[in-house]
C-alpha cells in the first residue's frame, strides 16, 4: 500500500467531479452539467448539515412570522391600553382589558353562554354521529364504506353561510320543519324556533358533524372485528361487549373528535349571527362587536379573544388528559 | 496512480456504531476487480451497514474507502461510481422500465442517442426489450428485479452493490436466478459485491465469501474453504448443515497437521482448520453430514463410533439419520446417507466412521 | 351480530344522511320558487332566481373575486405546506415537536379568534383590509391541511426510492423533483382542491379581513342580514353544487391515484 494514493482527497466538501455533458444531453443532463447549477448545489449539498438548515429556515421563519406572530400581536396588543396608536402619543401596559372581563357580567353571560352550548352540543354530536360511525365502520362492507363515506362528506364540500341558510330555510316560521308539523296536525301554529339557542345548536351541530365522524370512523374502522366476536364467545352480551370492548378501544377517536368539536365550534361568528336572537348571543359575537365601530376597543377585543382561546384550549386539555386516564385504567 | 496490484475497493479501519449498537468494529477488506464477492451473516451484523456504507447512505465513523485509488470516503452516493441494486428494487413507479434505466444514464450528460444505444444493448442482454415501455407495477417480480438490475447496471458502475435482492422470489424462481445472475456477472466482468442471510446463495454464486458476525469478519475465503475448512464455530455452524463435537487436544503431529482429540472417552483424528492448537486445549470439531459413512461392521478408519439410529428423515435424493451412540450416551450424530444403504440397517447397532481430513478442528 | 341491530343501526344511518341532505335538497328547491317570499308551501315554480344569477354582473366580479383568493392563497398554502412536511417527514432534530405544534396553530384556533388575530396583524404589518390581506390570512390558515395530507403521503414513500435516486446520479434537488414530487403528486391534488374549498367557502376571515368588495360568502351573509330572498338560495344553490362537484371529484380522483402508484 503506497501511502501517496489520495492523499489529496479530504474529507469535507466533495469537488465537482461531473464530466461535462454531451450535447445532446437530456434536459436534466444537462442541468446537472450546468456550471451555475453545479456552484449552487456544491453549496448547498456540501453537508447534510447545512443541506438541513437551508431546507429549513424559510419554513421556520414562516411558523414564527405567520403561524406564531398573529397569536403573539394578539396578546401583546391585549395589554395594551390603546390600540391603534395614536400618532404622538404613547401606549401603557395595562391587564385593565382582561379586569373588563372579569368586572362586567355583560360580558361574563355570552362567555358562559359558549361554552355551554359547545360542550353540550359537543356531546350531542357524538351521541349523533357515535352510531353512524359505527355502523359505517362496523356493518358495511369494505368496499362500499368509501362510496357512503363520500356521500356523507358532500354537504361538507360546503360552506359555513351557506349551510347555515339551509338551516334557517328548514326552521323559519314557515320553514319545512314547522310546516310538516302542521301538515301532520300536531301543532296549530309554527314554532319559533328561529333566532334562539335551539336554532343556533341546531347550526353548529349541522356545521360540526364531519369532525366528530371521522376521528371517529377511523377509530373503530381500525378495531378489529375478532375482538368482539371473541367476547361473544366468551358469553358477554352486546351491551357488554359494547362497554367493555367497544367503548374503550375508540376512546381515543372520541377525544379527538370531541377535541375537534369543542374548540371549532367556540369560534363560529356567522351561524350565531344568522340563527340567533338577543338571547343566544356567543361570545364570538361580543369579541367581533369591539371590532366592528370605528374609533372601536381593539385591545379589550384581543384580551376577550385570548381568555377565549386560552379558556377553549384548557377544557380540551382537561378533556384529553380525562380521555388519556380513561384508555389508561380500561387497558 | 492504479498500478495492476491496486484492488478495486479498499476499505480500511471501518467502524460505525448506531447509538451504542457497534455495527461496524475497523474493518478491512478488499474487493478485486471482477470479483463475485458475497457478505454473509445473520441479521444484524453488520452486512448491510457495510454496503451502505459502500454505496455512501451512511458515513463511516472512522476509516476510508479507496475506490480506484481515490478516496471516496467524503462522497455522497451521487458522485461514487458504484451503483445498487436495492432489496425492495426501489424502481420509480411513475416511469416506464425504459425511464427507470435511462435515469442514470441522463444524469451522466450522456447523449439521447448514447443512452438509447445502452438502453437497447442492455434490454437485449438481459431479455427486458419487449417490457420497455411497461410500468414496474405492470411487471411480475423476476422481471422487477431484472429492470432494478439493469438500472444499477447502466450507468457501467465500477463496483455493483446487491442487498438481498433474491428475498422477494420464491424458491424456484430464486434458484433460477442464482444461475443466471452469476453468468451475467462473468459475462459483464464487474465487481459484485452481494449481502445475503441465506448460505446457499452465496456457496451458489461467490468466488469469495465474507462470513460476518456481530460486527466483525469470522471468515473470508472460497466458498470451498468455508465449508471444508471452517475458520471458527460460528462458520461452522452457519455455513452448511454440520455435527460439531467439543472435546480435548490429546496430541499434535507438526508435520501432517494431524490432531488427536478426545471426545467424551473415544480417541478422534483430525485436521486444524485454523490456529496452532495445543495439547490439553478444549476444543470443538466440525463434522460434515455427507462426509460421515454408515458401516454395519467396524470400518478401518480413522475415526469410527458405534450407535444406533433413532430417527430417518427423507429428503428425496438421500435421507438423514440421526444416530445415538453407545460409546458415549447422550451424543448424537447426524448423517447423510442414500436410500439404498440406509434400507441395509435395521435397528441393530451402525458404525458411522470418517476420515481424518473429514474432521475440521475449530478454536473453541 | 345480530339483524336487529343491523337494521336499527342502518335506520340511524340513513336518518343522518336524510338530516344532512335535506336543508340543503329543500334550499335548492326553494329556489325554485316564484314568489319573493322564503317558505312553505311552494305554490308555483320559476327558474328566473337561476336564471338571475348567471346575469348578475355583480355577483359574477364577487365570484371571479372569490375565485382570486382561493387559486392565490392555494398556490401560497401548497407551496408553504408542503415545504413543512418535507421538514417535518424527513431526519430527526431537535425541536421537531414544537415545528408540528406551531405548523398545527392555525388550524386549532377557533375561528373568530383566528380572524381577529389575523386583522390585528395585517394592522400592525400595515396590510389594509381587502384581497391581499384575505388571500394572505386564508393562505396561513390552511397551511397546515396541506402539511398533514403531503406528510401522510410522505411517510408511504419508501426510503430505497430516494436513495436509488442518489445512487443514479441524483443530487437531492433532481432527486425531489423527479422522484418526490411525482410521487406526491395525489397528495398535492388532494390538499389543493380542499385549499380552494376552504378558501372559497371561508366566511369568518373573509369578513373581518374584507373592504367593500365581499367574497361570494360574505356577499350572501349581507343579504342574508337584510331578509332572506329565493335570490338568495339560487346563489348559495349555485355555490353549493359547484363545491360539492369540485370536491367530490378531487376525493375520487386523488383515491384513484393514490390506487395506482
């Protein structure tokens, strides 16, 4: 062994060792012989490291400009005590927008307000769509469950205000819910059931389904059959076999859709708009009221936004970690 | 900078760990142009991190490879001319056959007319021409693993890198291809470098053979060395269908090579495959199904032990026995043996007998 | 199993598929009507309310407008998306967690809190509210759809495929673009098509981000506010169909693809 050989050769960043390409090379031949392109990925690629950080940063700045920074805008601008800054002057720290909340039981109502008609239609939703999940995933065949899947998820395709006029059409004074009614003779007079927290749960139930059935379907589609069959063979009825089998092993796609529900729902401004009265006001309507007048009270809006979102995010975390010891103490 | 007596490959001092797992522990090898090499072990260890780290999917810890004198250690799998036959074929499902080969060869700054030139020759060689235009999915699996095989082929690699690329066929298809990719490998004179489990395989196809385990080199040699001259137990065990004993050195004749070894009581003879071994050490010998002969009367030689036969396994051409000895309860030793001789033996006591050359003894 | 539950279980099922098709059946016919007023009984039918709608210069400048902002913010949100799952598929490092989770963001926050955020952001960024500020607050928001679906994709890409890539000459830039890409190809099908629906159908965002020309949703919410009108459900009717063909035919086509390679 001579010790001469590639003594030149070092570790680091490889020379540029393509042979230049014919001339009637293919496209991609001769990208690659392309001196600039050749200069341009030596740098890159010189090192898995620096190939990493290149891919890397522009996502990153993204995440940190566009995913983080209006959440982060939002809360700075919530303690502050004016918003938009009037030219000369200056703008103090004040927690005052959050004491508004807490002062104030105007706003104190909507807030209790949402959040109960979101855990509640939340668990509403899942008793709903608990049974189609199952007899999708559970009783139809294989390759028809795409086909239903797809039929199911049409109404989905579209939008919120749409939607929600199609609910107003089926509950109005004379829509098709109270005219059936009377057509069947059961009531003299329609039913108001427009613009009051019926009608608004009736909204967010038909906008939210699609994420309590999914997690959902995907859970139980995913349990194998034998399971239960092997209770049945152990001599456990269908009640039994359900709570005790079943019941545990989608527990996790009930979190996640629940999850789903709960914090979707908490943020539709339209719907509530739309299909409810002065009674059934959320406080997404309340948030969005500090916005809309001019010369309006941003900061106290934002501070109203993060107690929602923050108050959203810990049921749901509260809601997960109870799922997480569920599944814990049945397996 | 090549002379003649420069190797193809050259790796030296290799080591890779994963985490704590040492895959790798310095290795040396060199691979001789035109030479079928096979890697050989069990999963694990440390076969197939040598080959990715031929091909440059993964950075040695320490070490450097030499290839035709350059070294390449620093390269990433783009700039080595080495190229690879993948175990799940890895062919691009969106190309055609065609697509699939013509990929490096584009990627050279090759003509289009040089690279249709290659792709007919090759597809000719390797009967892949009326496939040309077809997707891999559209394809059977022995076809896949010819096209994967003309893709590595194409660009006229320095060194082809095969791992386990027969695992996908079934047996008989697998035999065939044994066969036809050892005549393709003379018939192109390239360097194979193949990695397999399967012993068979590589005693099929290798002009040499390198026995791996847990990260080190048990053996590197002919297959005929390997079998009949077993550098350590563990390729004893590995390679082939063996009886291995343990016993005791009892004396060494320097000038045959010979060794009389004890096995519990019966005085032995046979050859060290390795090592110097020394009287008094424990040590184990490997004995060969075939090379072990059934004898309703005491033979003359070498080594003969008396037993009976408690089990008869057909195997179509010949049959295995397993005998107990009655020279020393508890052993047992299996042969080969054909129909016709077993049919003599009843139940009454069989000599299995050996000669000395037949016996290899092992480092324990 | 036994047949009673089998039956009971498919009465509920189709009660669901009744309960979601029938506002929407009953919405459509209702813009059939001929009569200015919303509700039952329909008496006589007119297809003027269709007709009206095609001829209504402008809702088509609302429309096309919507149309904007959906084809804009999906080029952004596809381009952005699918920079991040690449990130987020390959190589391990540190703080990968907190890229998924912030990558995550836009989808969990509840939409009126995401809409504010974003409008006091394009306040402090100086972006006046109209086209550009919606285009770029739908953009982030689906960002993370497209991120789940490319990824789910990504993770089913073999790691040979690259690597034989590399192993023929391929530099990890043709590598992507001739091996990942059309691989991914389905996925980016998929996850453009469901950008343009939620862009085109995005409400809450459109509306505090939006200057006088509203898109196609927030349009029929300021009718809506001043008295419901067969007009009205002949538009939403329009808008409904042409979703709900777009997206059916992407779920197919890209299951389809998804079947093939």
């Amino acid at each position: 062994m001579t010790n001469t050989a590639s003594v030149g050769a070092k570790r680091g960043a490889p020379a540029v060792t393509r042979p230049p390409a014919s001339e009637d090379a293919t496209r991609w031949g001769r990208l690659v012989a392309w001196k600039p392109y050749q200069a341009l990925t030596g740098l890159i690629f010189a090192s898995p490291r620096r190939q990493f950080l290149l891919l890397g940063i522009i996502p990153l700045i993204w995440l940190i400009t566009q995913h983080l920074g209006p959440m982060l805008q939002m809360f700075q601008v919530s303690l502050l005590d004016a918003y938009p800054v009037a030219p000369g002057k200056e703008t103090h720290f004040t927690l005052d927008n959050y004491g508004t909340f807490f002062t104030e039981s105007v706003f104190q109502k909507p807030f209790f307000r949402t959040i109960i008609y979101s855990a509640s239609l939340t668990f509403v939703t899942l008793l709903i769509t608990y049974p189609v999940a199952y007899y999708l995933a559970r009783y139809v065949k294989r390759e028809n469950q795409l086909a239903l899947l797809l039929l199911v998820l049409i109404p989905f395709w579209t939008g919120e205000i749409v939607r929600t006029y199609a609910i107003m059409i089926l509950l109005g004074n004379n829509g098709a819910v109270n005219i059936a009614l009377q057509w069947l003779g059961l009531i003299d007079r329609p039913i108001p059931f427009m613009f009051t927290g019926f009608s608004v749960s009736v909204g967010l139930i038909y906008l939210t389904a699609l994420y309590m059935l999914l997690p959902l379907y995907s859970a139980l589609e995913k349990l194998p059959r034998n399971f239960t069959e092997a209770a049945a063979d152990l001599g456990a009825g269908p009640w039994t076999r359900f709570r005790r089998i079943t019941l545990p092993l989608s527990l996790e796609g009930i979190g996640s859709g629940c999850t789903l529900v709960f914090l979707i729902s908490t943020g539709y401004y339209g719907t509530p708009v739309l299909l409810g009265g002065p009674n059934s006001t959320v406080f997404a309507q309340t948030i969005a009221g500090f916005f809309h007048v001019a010369g309006d009270k941003w900061p106290t809006g934002a501070a109203f936004a993060v107690i929602m979102f923050v108050a959203a995010l810990v049921l749901s975390g509260i809601f997960t970690r109870l799922i997480a010891f569920l599944r814990k103490g049945d397996s | 900078m090549s002379s003649e007596k420069e190797p193809l490959v050259r790796l030296e001092g290799i080591s890779k760990s994963f985490g704590k797992a040492v895959a790798l522990h310095e290795m040396d090898l060199t691979i001789s142009p035109g030479e079928f090499v096979t890697f050989l072990g069990p999963s694990g260890c440390g076969k197939s991190t040598t080959l990715r780290i031929l091909g440059g999917f993964e950075k040695p810890d320490t070490g450097r490879i030499i290839l035709s004198g350059e070294d390449v250690t620093a390269l990433p799998p783009e700039r080595r001319h080495i190229n690879m036959v993948f175990q799940d074929y890895a062919l691009f499902p969106h190309m055609t056959v065609a697509q699939n080969m013509s990929f490096g060869l584009e990627l050279k700054g090759m003509s289009k007319s040089a690279i249709k030139a290659r792709l007919d020759e090759l597809m000719a060689f390797l009967e892949l021409t009326p496939f040309a235009d077809r997707y891999p999915s559209q394809l059977s699996g022995g076809q896949r693993q010819r096209v994967a095989l003309a893709r590595a082929l194409a660009p006229d690699p320095d060194l082809l890198l095969l791992d386990e690329p027969l695992g996908a066929l079934d047996a008989k298809l697998r035999h065939q291809v044994q066969l036809e990719l050892k005549s393709i490998q003379r018939r192109t004179h390239k360097a194979f470098f193949f990695v397999t489990h399967d012993q068979e395989e590589a005693l099929t196809m290798s002009d040499r053979i390198v026995v791996m385990n847990a990260g080190r080199i048990e053996q590197d040699g002919t297959p005929e060395d390997l079998y009949f001259r077993p550098a350590s137990r563990f390729v004893a065990e590995f390679v082939g269908d063996t009886n291995l004993i343990e016993g005791e050195i009892r004396g060494v004749d320097r000038a045959s090579g010979q060794v009389r070894f004890d096995w519990q009581g019966i005085p032995l003879t046979g050859l060290a495959a390795s090592g110097a071994p020394q009287e008094g050490q424990k040590m184990a010998a490997s004995l060969r199904l075939e090379n072990l002969s059934l004898h309703a009367e005491q033979p003359g030689t070498a080594n003969a032990v008396r037993g009976r036969i408690t089990e008869r396994v057909f195997l179509g051409s010949r049959s295995a026995v397993d005998i107990a000895l009655e020279d020393a309860p508890g052993q047992t030793l299996r042969v080969f043996t054909d129909v016709a001789t077993l049919s003599q033996h009843g139940d009454a006591p069989v000599w299995v007998s050996w000669d000395a050359d037949a016996m290899a003894i092992l480092p324990h | 199993m036994s047949r009673s539950h089998r039956v009971v279980l498919s009465v509920v099922f189709w009660a669901f598929v009744v309960y979601l098709f029938v506002p929407l059946a009953l919405m459509i016919l209702m813009g059939f009507k001929d009569s200015k007023f919303i509700g039952f009984p329909i008496k006589s039918y007119t297809l003027d309310w269709y007709i009206g709608v095609f001829g209504d210069t402008e809702l088509m400048v609302t429309f096309l407008y919507s149309v904007v902002i959906a084809v804009a913010s999906t080029l952004v949100s596809v381009l952005m998306g699918t920079w991040l799952a690449v990130l987020l598929a390959g190589r391990a490092f540190v703080g990968r967690a907190a890229v998924y989770a912030l990558m995550i963001l836009p989808a969990l926050v509840p939409g009126v809190i995401s809409a504010i955020a974003f409008r006091i952001y394009a306040r402090q960024l100086g972006i006046e509210p109209g086209m550009f500020a919606i285009i770029w607050a739908h953009a982030v928001h689906n960002v993370p759809f497209v991120t789940l679906v490319v990824m789910a994709r990504l993770t089913t890409l073999p790691k040979s495929m690259g690597e034989a890539a590399r192993d023929l000459g391929a530099d990890p830039f043709v590598t992507f673009t001739r091996i990942t890409l059309p691989y991914l190809k389905p996925a980016l099908m998929g996850a453009s098509i469901f950008c343009l629906l939620l862009s085109f159908d995005d409400f809450v965002r459109s509306f505090f981000l939006g200057s006088y020309q509203p898109t196609l949703p927030v349009l029929i919410f300021a009718k809506l506010r001043s008295g419901m009108s067969p007009e009205i459900n002949a538009i939403s009717a329009v808008a409904l169909v042409l979703t709900a063909v777009l997206g059916v035919w992407a779920e197919r086509s890209s299951r389809r693809m998804n079947k093939d390679t």
